[in-house]
C-alpha cells in the first residue's frame, strides 16, 4: 500500500517509499546499543527509507533525498538496495527530467545511493541544494562517488535558505556536520535528526551514528519544541508513517 500525499501550505508532499527492510549485519546492533538510554526492548527495527517529493502549484518540484540507490550502490553494504525511487516517482506522474532542485538532507548513502548513475546526475535538469559544511566533512570517496559527479549541478547554501514557493532549508547539525532539513508551512521534513520514535518522547536519547550525539541531541530538542509550539507536522526518513504530528 503506498503511503499517501499531504497538502501542505499549498504545497503537495508525496512521500516516496524507497525500500522497507532492517540494516545489514555491517552496522546492524541491538536496539539499546543503537538507541542508548532510550530502547530498553530488542526486537528487530525494521527501517522504512522515504525521500519526499515537494510539488507546488505551478508544477515546481523538490525531492528530498535520493534513497539508496542501485543494488551495487554505495549503500549495497548495509542497506536493503535496490531502491525503488524511480517506481515511486513515476507512480505520482514525475519524471527524474522533471525535478526542479534536490536537497540532500546529508551525504549518508542511504540518503545519496540514487543521485548519481554512471556517473552522471540521475536528475539531469536539477540543482543539489547541499550544506558548505557537509562537503567539507565528506570523504574523499563520497567526493568521487557523489559529489564531483554533480558538477556544476550542486548549489552550496551556507545556513538556512529559501528554494522556492516557500520551501526552506534550515541547517540542523549534529547527525552530520552539515545535515539539513526542509520546511514547508508547518511541516518539517526532519532527514536523520529524527531516527526512532523513542527520540520524540526524549530527544536527548543518542543515535550509535551520529557524528556528534551531543549536538544532534541539542538540535534535536531545539527543532521539535519548535514543531511542537506551532502544533505542526514532521516527516522523516526512517518511521513506518511518513508524518507524524507531534503530541
Ligand atoms: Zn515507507
Ligand atoms: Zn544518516
């Protein structure tokens, strides 16, 4: 069954359901080693993977994120690839020539597995909205895999930024230095700020692979007080339901 759209402040928001499945046995952990503090269970966590499609009403399109990419992706070692963004966006009528601007949320593979093909960007026409400071974190094999290849292609925002018919960027460091997340009305597409629901009763709880636990934790607090204070909505990249409004 796939997941079903949103409006939002105009704005339509498809989420895309790039694969379900658990990690793999690479960086698979129980879940309280994952979630120290916060899971105190072990059942498995199955992960569900969404980009999220933006269209306005003039027909401009963001996608959030790439998904996971080929079966012999970068991401082929942990996640359950093939990615299935292509059906997904073929199945709300939009063509990979017909996005506008993709914003990386963050240079994880399973976040830039389907933004290059062969070498070349898979959104031909498209611009890659990504942080200054989450490039000059990456690896020099996420530079050979994923960035170079963009070229011309990547738009470098420094900090929070207006892309179009009110859709933002907000800079949200801490799972990755230059991790960032989207905003549209009262809708924040949260990428890895948010990984588990136990993060939304105490967003203090840690993520095993955030590159700063402490300031993912701050920012974590920080963002989903504000989501909370406007009664508004997030939507993230890992929970089984695409949107979640905050209690
Ligand atoms: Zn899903
Ligand atoms: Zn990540």
């Amino acid at each position: 069954m796939p997941h079903q759209p949103m409006t939002v402040a105009g704005v339509e928001v498809f989420p895309l359901c790039d694969a379900v499945g658990p990690m793999g046995e690479t960086i698979r952990r129980p879940l309280p080693e994952m979630f120290p503090g916060g899971c105190h269970h072990d059942g498995e966590w199955i992960l569900h993977f969404h980009c999220y499609l933006l269209r306005d009403a003039a027909g401009r399109t963001v996608l959030v994120d790439t998904g996971i990419g080929p079966q012999d992706g970068p991401a082929a070692s942990w996640a359950p690839v093939p990615g299935a963004l292509a059906a997904e966006l073929a199945r709300v009528g939009t063509t990979p020539e017909e996005v506008d601007t993709v914003v990386i949320t963050h240079l994880h593979s399973d976040h830039v597995g389907g933004a290059v093909a062969d070498g070349a960007p898979v959104f031909p026409n498209a611009g890659y909205v990504l942080q200054r400071a989450e490039i000059a974190a990456a690896s020099e094999a996420v530079l050979d895999h994923v960035v170079r290849p963009l070229g011309d292609r990547v738009r470098v925002v420094d900090g929070d930024a207006d892309l179009s018919s009110g859709v933002r960027v907000l800079h949200a460091p801490g799972h990755t230095p230059g991790h960032q997340i989207v905003r549209v009305g009262d809708l924040v597409l949260t990428g890895d700020l948010v990984l588990h629901p136990v993060q939304l009763a105490d967003p203090g709880v840690p993520y095993l692979y955030d590159d700063d636990p402490e300031l993912a934790a701050r920012t974590r607090a920080e963002v989903l007080d504000r989501v909370r204070a406007e009664g508004g909505l997030i939507s993230t990249a890992h929970f089984a339901e695409p949107f979640t409004r905050l209690p």
